[in-house]
C-alpha cells in the first residue's frame, strides 16, 4: 500500500507541477476541470451510493462549470468565495455535532447540491489562485499540506483525546493543535528568513498588508478550516459506509479524499486574498 502511495503521488506530481508551471492555461483548464468533475463525480456517490447516475450528474456540471470558468468567464468569482464560506459556517460545520439527515430523504438531497456548490466554490478559487500565480495556489495548499503533515506526527506522540471519536477516531486535539503550531512556525520562519523571495505568497501577503497578529489569525482560521474539511467528508463516507470516497488514486483514494480539506479553505484564502 505505501509502495502504491509513493508512485501515485509521484505520478500526480510529475503530471501537476509542469502544468502548474508551464504557462500553459489550456493544459490546466483541462486538468482543473478533470479533477473537477471526478471530485463532483465522488461526491454524489457519497450522497446517493445505491444511484447510478452519479457519472450523468457529474457530466453535467462538469460542463456548467467548464462554461462558466473557461469557455465564457464573468462576473465575480468572489460571489463564490462567499457563498462557500458562509455555507461551511452555517451549514457543513454545525452537522459534526448534529449529524446529517438520513440518505433517502429530501434533507439529504439538498445537502448534496449544497456540499456541489462548496465543491464549485473550491474549484472556482483553484481558478483564481492560479491565475494570480502558480506559487500563490500552492502556497495555500501547502499550509493544509503542512497542518496535516504535523498533526498526524503530533497525534502520533501526544493524542490522548479524540476530536471526533463517532467520525474520524484517530483524529486528535493534540494533533490538530500541533499542526496548527507547525504552520504558525513553519510561517514565522518563512518570512522572516525569505520574505523577499517569498513576496508573492498567501502567508507574505497577509503579514504585509494586515501585520502578524491577523496573519496568525487567518492561519489559525485555515488550519481550523481544513479540519472542518476533512472530518465533514470523513462523515460523509462513514454514513455511506465508504473508506474512500472512490479508487482513482490507487493508494490515496479518491479526489474527495485528496481535496476534502482544502474544499472549505481555497474559498476563504482566495476570499481574503481579494480584500487585501
């Protein structure tokens, strides 16, 4: 298993990152919408796992979303940010503790074309980010990376109290505290030794333009954020009785389950990245 994980992430790496860097927009256009419509695809099996219209669904909004973002772009994506965020403050978040509704039913069919827009909202700030720069998408992600990384080495030596028993027991407080101090450490040390190489980054943006104590902030927010993310698909797949929420990645699972915690933090970086 950790031998498939290792050539899959190698493979998705040594596919993503020229992409990322070749200024190519078609080519990202094409790998943006893929991953997007396998992620929307993923989705509504979660929702409706005994459906076989999942791949139907996902094609549609696949092409809605190639239209809107590609083909004809307009408005303000920041419409999207903002809808995603408030969706993932009044909506995803609170069902951790109050659970969600049952699959057959109507709640659960409007919480999946809800969960779509989040996804939406997601792939809409991948869209922005990107076109800012390459760097600035990445070093985004790279604080959910870094967050996740420490928190499970921090949950591994130090977890005693579980976050979520009922939906992800191997989760900690003391892991998620720990990567939330990694990435305040990780930050600190980045500006100040390479701010300058560094300028056109979330994390340098931020400190430049709010000063440290909102950047530690907006960290604490993202990491926050990212968890939120992942434990709310975790529920999603312990609900529909899935491990992973497909098998296109062999060895990682799924999209979902690659993206599930940057689903709620892209919108909110790129949300505050367009009041900076």
């Amino acid at each position: 298993m950790l031998k498939t994980r290792i050539i899959t992430a190698l493979v998705l790496l040594a596919v993503l990152l020229p992409i990322l860097y070749s200024n190519n927009y078609m080519a990202f256009a094409v790998v943006a919408s893929v991953f997007f419509g396998a992620a929307i695809w993923e989705c509504f099996r979660l929702f409706n796992p005994e459906s076989n219209r999942a791949a139907l669904i996902a094609a549609f909004w696949t092409a809605a979303f190639v239209y809107a973002f590609f083909v004809k772009p307009g408005g303000d994506p920041t419409f999207w940010f903002a809808i995603s965020v408030l969706l993932w403050a009044l909506r995803f978040a609170p069902s951790l503790k109050l659970g969600l509704p049952p699959l057959a039913s109507s709640g659960n069919t409007f919480l999946s074309l809800v969960y779509a827009i989040a996804v939406v909202g997601c792939f809409a700030a991948i869209v922005t980010l990107f076109s800012h720069s390459p760097l600035y998408l990445l070093s985004v992600m790279a604080i959910v990376w870094a967050a996740d990384i420490f928190a499970y080495f921090s949950g591994k030596a130090f977890g005693k109290r579980k976050l979520a028993p009922s939906i992800s027991p191997g989760k900690s407080w003391e892991g998620a505290i720990g990567g939330c101090i990694a990435v305040l450490v990780i930050a600190t040390i980045s500006i100040v030794l390479w701010g300058d190489a560094l300028a056109d980054t979330f994390p340098v943006r931020v400190q430049a333009s709010l000063g440290w104590a909102a950047l530690y902030a907006v960290l604490v927010l993202i990491v926050a954020a990212s968890v939120v993310g992942d434990l709310f698909e975790s529920q999603l797949k312990r609900r529909a009785g899935f491990k992973d929420s497909s098998n296109l990645l062999p060895g990682h699972g799924g999209v979902l389950d690659r993206v599930d915690a940057l689903v709620p933090v892209l919108p909110l970086a790129a949300l505050i990245g367009a009041w900076l």
